[in-house]
C-alpha cells in the first residue's frame, strides 16, 4: 500500500515510506499511534539537523554525517524519543546523502524525504488498527485457559497419581505460556486504551478486570507447583499422615479453581461451592502442618512452612476471583464473556 501511495504521488525513492512502515509497525495500535507521534517530533530533529548542516557543508563526508547522526541521537535521548532512533538514522542520512546529488533546493529535498518517511508510519498505523486490528482478547482468553488446563493437569498428576517428579515435566512450558499471557493482557490493555471511543466500551473494562484476576488465580497456582517441584526430594521425607494431608488439600485447592473457571465458561455461578469454606480449611491445614512438624527436622520445616504461605496466597487469589465473578455475574452476566466476532455480509 505504501508503494502504491509513493508511486501514485510520483516520489522518488518509493522504497523509503516501505522501510519507514517496516521500522514503525507495532503488536498493538495503541503503542503505533504513540510511536506516530513521536516519530514525527523525531524525524523532524533529524531533517532540521541535516538542512542545518548541508547548510554549512553542502558536500558532506561520511565524517560529517557521522557527527550529525551522533548529534541527534543525544537530542533524542534528552527528550526521550530514543524509540526513533532508527528512523531518524534513515531520515538523516538520506537527507545528507542525496540532497548534494539532486537538482532540488535542500529545504525541499529534505521536506520530501520527510513526507516520504511520515507517509510510511502513518499508513503502518491505519493499516494496523483499520484492515487488521489486533484481537487480544480472544487470545488472551484463549491463553489463559490454556494455562490453567496444563496447570491443572500437573496438579492433578502430582496429587491423584503416583507420577512423582515426572509430574512437572511440563511445567516449564506451563509458565512460559503463562507469562505469554500477561503480555498479552498489556497488549489487550493498550487496545482498550486505542479504543476509547467505542461506545459500550465499560463492559471490556469489566472484562479487563476478571481476566486480570483469573491470570492471578493462573500465576498462585503456578507458583505453588514450583514450590513443589523445587523442594520435591525434600518434601518425599514428610511423615505419610501429613503427606496424605498436603495432598488433600492441594485436591481441594484444585477443586475450588476448576469451579471457579467452569463457572466463568458456562455462565453458571452456581458451579462454585459456596458452602465450601477454604480460607479457614486452608488456615486449619496450615497449623496442623505447623503443629505437626515441630518434631521434624530443620529443611523440612524450612520447606514445608513456605509452602504453606504459597498455598495460602493461591486461596487468596481465588477467594478475589470468586467474589468478582459472582458480583459480575449477577449484574451483568451478558458482558462477561469476549463478543462474537462481526461477520462480514458475505458469512450469513
């Protein structure tokens, strides 16, 4: 599209807003639209800078266009637009370089090759948030429930059989996608900023909110299976009664954040147990196995009591989760689940 556009205008150099559009585009429209902004302050230091110096040395070296460069890149860190820093080289050297072979006036040829540059982001940005929006929500839904599907799986490896350390072979990749979602979530953070004149736009800020809470849930979880798996020749050590205990408990743990997620995808919030009481289940779990380790020795106090700590921030996680979704869910039910994609005329 660039090209058509330069070509159409009858620029020399068509090439440049291509690799200008290249240099700009962004995950999100939000950080495109920033990026446009600071582009043009940047890019416009760049070619003033250049005018300025063909000014005094119309057929600059490769010495002079060096310093030139090195002078804008310290305005560009002074006003924090380093981001530019990139373009502002092209912009430059372009400038320096091709206004002592051409014919035109150097205010001109410079004021050319800037349009030329300006071009390029800005089509980068229409193209991004017109013909090919990002949807970060339905991935990011789709990413957190992928998370907590393989994390349930090695919670339920690790408590229900007898797997032992092979249980957490997938952990690794468990928290590599995990964290995959929360890049995600910024990203689906800036789209709801990009898009701030959409009408019905506080129902995704409701959104926003219980995906936040669920990537927390997803994050306590994990963290208790690290524990598990950092301190698991450690914990093999645990007297049998409080090893039938710990994993009880972490079947419970289990139970609760499976209810609460189902409970979100099947718009039911009666899938969750409300009679149920896991923080003082979880507060009773914790002095038994206080109690009960008195006796044991230091490394397995000193792994059994953290893990307990773990535990409890997974229940608080959960316990935030449950009190937002049921809220959510009995006043606005409807706006809870991402909306159906548009279909185009030619689809029904």
């Amino acid at each position: 599209m660039v090209l058509l556009i330069a070509e159409a205008f009858q620029f020399q150099q068509i090439v440049v807003p291509a690799l200008a559009a290249s240099l700009a585009l962004l995950p999100s429209v939000y950080q495109t639209g920033v990026r446009l902004l600071e582009e043009l302050k940047g890019n416009l230091i760049g070619a003033l800078l250049a005018v300025f110096s063909l000014m005094l040395t119309p057929n600059p070296t490769p010495i002079a266009i060096g310093v030139v460069i090195i002078i804008a890149i310290s305005i560009l860190l002074f006003l924090n637009l380093e981001s530019t820093t990139r373009t502002v080289i092209l912009t430059t050297i372009l400038i320096m370089e091709g206004a002592s072979q051409s014919d035109m006036p150097v205010w001109m040829f410079a004021g050319e090759r800037y349009l030329l540059i300006m071009m390029g982001i800005t089509v980068a940005l229409l193209v991004n948030a017109l013909l090919f929006p990002p949807r970060y929500e339905r991935k990011l839904e789709d990413e957190i429930t992928t998370v907590f599907q393989m994390a349930v799986r090695i919670a339920r490896l690790f408590s229900e059989t007898e797997g032992g350390r092979s249980s957490f072979e997938s952990l690794d990749e468990t928290k590599k996608k995990h964290r995959g979602s929360k890049t995600t979530y910024d990203f689906f953070e800036e789209e709801i900023k990009a898009n701030r004149w959409l009408e019905k736009k506080t129902p995704i800020y409701r959104r926003a909110v219980l995906k936040s809470k669920m990537i927390d849930t997803n994050s306590a979880a994990i963290h208790v299976l690290d524990k598990l798996h950092d301190d698991f020749l450690t914990l093999e050590h645990l007297p049998p009664q409080l090893e039938d205990e710990l994993m009880r408990h972490m079947r419970h743990l289990l139970r609760r954040h499976e209810r609460l997620f189902s409970a979100y995808e099947l718009e039911n919030e009666h899938i969750i147990d409300r009679e149920e009481d896991l923080i003082h289940e979880n507060f009773d779990f914790a002095k038994l196995m206080i109690e009960k380790m008195r006796d044991e020795e230091e490394d397995l106090i000193l792994t059994v009591v953290p893990l307990v700590a773990t535990m409890t921030d997974w229940v608080k996680a959960m316990n935030e989760l449950e009190r937002y979704l049921i809220t959510e869910m009995k006043k606005h039910g409807d706006n809870l689940k991402v909306e159906p994609r548009k279909k185009w005329f030619f689809e029904d």
